[in-house]
C-alpha cells in the first residue's frame, strides 16, 4: 500500500482491501468484483462484493453481499 493510493483505485486481491480501507481512514468502501469471461474476447464483468467499513476505533470490518449459487 502506498500513500498515493485514492477512492477509485483497484487492488488485485481481496487480502489487499482491508488494508486499502484501513489507510483510507474511517468510512464506507464499496468492494466490486471484477473478472474477465472465460472465453477469448470477452469483456471484463463486475459485481458487487460488499462494503468494507472502517470505524473511528481502527476497527475494519467486510459487509459482504450474500450470493447465492
């Protein structure tokens, strides 16, 4: 993580967001997944994860959305 990171920019695995949302400070983090198709020239899909949520205490906590398969 470095200082020059802002809203809007992306991590590469779910292990980097808590520390993303921690040296953001306290607020609301929205959390999309993003992942190409399976097949050659398919776009990039998303979805929504969750929400980090970093409390005043230091306390950071993942409110996923529930998927169901």
């Amino acid at each position: 993580m470095g200082k020059n990171q802002k809203i809007g920019d992306l991590v590469d695995a779910e292990q980097a967001a808590e520390p993303f949302a921690r040296e953001l400070g306290p607020d609301r983090y929205d959390v999309d997944e993003h992942s190409l198709g399976p097949f050659p020239g398919t776009k990039v899909s998303a979805r929504a994860r969750g929400r980090f949520i970093h409390y005043q205490d230091g306390y950071v906590v993942l409110d996923p959305i529930p998927w169901q398969s």
